[in-house]
C-alpha cells in the first residue's frame, strides 16, 4: 500500500546500550494510465488535444515527430489546443508521470491535410443564347483522396454565391446562358 513506513534495526549485546538505527521507505503508487484520445485526421492548422486527466502524477503533452514544431498551448492540461500545424503527420505523447515510478505514455496521431490544386478553367466571354465551354476543374491533392465538389454562382459580382443544385462533378457544363445578368 502506498505510504511511509519506518523500520528500526536493534542490535542488543550483553548489558550495554542497544544500537539503534532506522531507515524510511517511502512507497509511491503508479502513475494513471496516460490515453491520448482518438487519432484525428484535420484540414485546419489547429485542434484541440484530449488526453485523461490523472488521479495521480501530472501530465505533460509534447511534440514525437511532425513537419514543423506546433504551439502546445498548455502543455500540462489534460485538454489543450496545438496551433501552428502544416500539412502532413504529427504525432503527440501524452505523458503521466509519478517520479520515481515509471511514466506512462500515449500517443496520438494527427494528419494534417489540406486541398491544393483547386484550379478551375480560364475566364470566358460568349454571347447570349450561347453555350460556354465546359468549366473544368482540377483533380485536387491532399485530403483522403474522397472529395465531394459543389458548383456555385453569383449574379452579384461574387457578394452572394448560391448552390447549383445538379452540379456536383469536377467539371460544370453551364448550357445556354439566356439572361443577360450572369
């Protein structure tokens, strides 16, 4: 059980006085078992980090590995935020330590992922009654590959877009422009 305890060693010898010595052995419980929390897969520079708090021992977070060394904003709260993150892998240690018991550590890992390449086909001018060419998109880089895609439109020189309701595809086939606002 965790505590002090005190041991006394006498050493008696005929009739003289006994010799006495003590020794104090101070037992300390294990650390809490460090969790990270859930691996997070992000299109932001920041998050927030989730660990456990401890019953016993303090929580430090740190930086194992990533593309560029982050802001931990408070590394020694259970639940703080990292800023600062660039697109790639991260990994974070979680680490809950009661000296001189061994630490515990978790590990969890955040993907930083952003689209790039989000390119779309020149300018046009056609008249009206007249068919531009296809709006073509390009095929973007980052993310998990899975990308869902949304055309919109303004007639207010681009103060308010509003959805294209069937244009969900890389590339948008305008049609026949028959109004002259567009």
């Amino acid at each position: 059980k965790p505590g002090t305890y005190i041991f006394i060693w006498v050493i008696n010898f005929s009739n003289c006085d006994p010799s006495i010595d003590t020794v104090q052995i101070k037992i300390n419980d294990n650390p809490t078992g460090a969790n990270a929390g859930n691996d997070q897969t992000i299109c932001a520079s920041s998050t927030a980090l989730t660990g456990n708090n401890p019953a016993i021992g303090t929580g430090e977070w740190s930086l194992l590995n990533g593309p560029n060394s982050p802001i931990i904003t408070s590394p020694t709260n259970a639940s703080t935020s990292v800023t600062g993150m660039i697109s790639g892998p991260y990994s974070f240690v979680w680490k809950i330590s009661n000296d001189p018991c061994p630490a515990s550590s978790d590990t969890v890992l955040i993907n930083v992922s952003t689209i790039a390449n989000n390119v779309i086909s020149k300018d046009q001018s056609v008249c009206i009654n007249t068919a531009p060419a296809a709006i073509t998109g390009s095929v973007p880089a980052g993310g998990n590959g899975n990308y869902n895609y949304q055309w919109q439109q303004s007639i207010d020189s681009g103060i308010v877009w509003n959805n294209i309701d069937t244009a969900v595809s890389v590339d948008y086939y305008p049609g026949i422009l028959i109004n002259s606002i567009c």
